[in-house]
C-alpha cells in the first residue's frame, strides 16, 4: 500500500495491452499490462473504484519512480 497521504491515481490511457495510471502525489505515470488487472470494483457510495492487480507498484529507490511489479 502506497504509504503517502496521497494514494490517489487516474487511469490516463488504455491501449491495446497496457493502461497508463497517473499518480496525482508526484505526477509520474505508471504502465500496467492490462493483462495484470485481476479485478475493477465500481465506485459505491462515493468511494474511489478500486483496482485489483496481479503484482504491485513499487518505488524503485535508484531511479525515484513508481512502477508495476510482478515480485
């Protein structure tokens, strides 16, 4: 779980086999292959929609970036 007081991302793109999420806290865009999407839980009562994948995102310290992990 991202532990910043800011979690919120926003689907930005889609493609043919990735989807690009936006990472509001530090403006970085993050690549997901779609295939890795297990689950969209649809917004109810006014809570964000929740996605589910099939590994992480991970803050990869040597290069300062956010990216999606299988590990």
């Amino acid at each position: 779980m991202d532990s910043t007081e800011y979690r919120d991302l926003r689907v930005t793109e889609v493609r043919a086999e990735t989807v690009t999420l936006h990472k509001l806290s530090n403006m970085q865009d993050i690549e997901v292959p779609l295939r890795a999407i297990r689950e969209i839980t649809p917004s109810v009562n006014d809570q964000p929609v929740v996605m589910t994948l099939r590994g992480s995102l991970r803050w990869k310290e040597d290069i300062q970036r956010w990216r999606f992990s299988t590990q």
